[in-house]
C-alpha cells in the first residue's frame, strides 16, 4: 500500500528517505547537539556584549519555544511527538492545544524563533567586528539547518503541510 504522497516530486531538493511518526535518538540526537552548541556559542557571544544582553538572550531562547509551540508546533503531524528537533513537538501540548492545518503562520512563527534565538549574538558579534565569529556562528547556524532539513528531519517527516517535506504540494 502506498504512502501518503508518494511518487509526488514537488520538494525543494529533500528526498524522501522515511515516514517516522516518532523521531528516534538516531534522528533527533545529531540536532540535539548541534542547537546545544549553538545555544552556548550564543551564550558566550551575549556574555561578551553585556550581563543585560546575557539575560536577554535567555529570556529570548525561552520565548521562542512558547512561539514555536503556539505558531508552529501545534499545527504540525509532529504535535505531542518526539519530532526532529528535541523540546519542540514533543513539548508543545504541555501549553497549547492542537491547532488547524499547518499554514503560512507556522512558518512565520519558525522564523520569527530563530530570530530570536540568534539576534543578540549577531549583534554580539557586530559590536566586536569579527570576522571569525561572525564565520563560525553563522556555519553553526546553517549547519544545523542543513541536517536538520536534509539528513535528519525532512525527509523523514509526516508533516505534508511543511513547504520543506518531500511530498508537499500546494
Ligand atoms: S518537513 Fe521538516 S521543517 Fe517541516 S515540519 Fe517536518 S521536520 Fe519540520
């Protein structure tokens, strides 16, 4: 029996590799460490700029979560889940209710966390005008995203409402 979507080839270069409904330690252990790495390069970033920007910093990281959970996670097949990143899906029912379909805002709220995760290092790293940091932040940055999006997570993934899921389509 077929799959949901499958034989669909609308991606943005995923391929599809699996259909986990649970992500395992396999999946999720490689973005576990990579976001902790960020998360401390981050810290120690915001701790050179300032002791407020420190504290702004992990006032930041925690409010992303809350909108990931309210924009993002309780839209997705990976609700209530272990999904491809630790502390997101699998946290999101501990203060939001399931949601409707995965639309347009649940990217927004994506995007809108990352931001918030990674704004004060930036600044950080301007204030100091390193370009070395600037270069190892940022592959740090783009790192976790390409296992996340093109190893790990996507192309395992249920959610065919993600733009980033093999078998999306609008
Ligand atoms: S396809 Fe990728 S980005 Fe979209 S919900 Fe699944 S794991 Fe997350």
């Amino acid at each position: 029996m077929k799959n949901p979507g499958e034989g669909v080839d609308m991606n943005i270069g995923n391929r599809r590799k699996n259909w986990l409904s649970d992500f395992t330690i396999r999946e999720y252990g490689i973005n576990g460490v990579l976001i902790v790495i960020l998360f401390l390069f981050g810290l120690y970033l915001s701790w050179k700029l300032s002791l407020f920007a420190l504290f702004m910093y992990l006032a930041s990281w925690a409010a992303s979560y809350f909108v990931l959970y309210a924009l993002t996670c309780r839209h997705c097949a990976n609700y209530g889940k272990s999904c491809p990143v630790p502390l997101e899906g699998s946290c999101a029912p501990r203060f939001f209710s399931r949601g409707g379909d995965f639309g347009p805002m649940a990217g927004v709220g994506a995007v809108l966390a990352y931001f918030l995760r990674v704004c004060i290092p930036y600044v950080a790293i301007l204030q100091m005008g390193s370009v070395l940091y600037f270069l190892l932040y940022t592959g740090l940055f783009a790192g976790f995203f390409y296992v996340l999006l093109y190893r790990t997570g996507c192309p395992n993934c249920t959610n065919v409402q993600c733009p980033f899921n093999p078998d999306f389509s609008t």
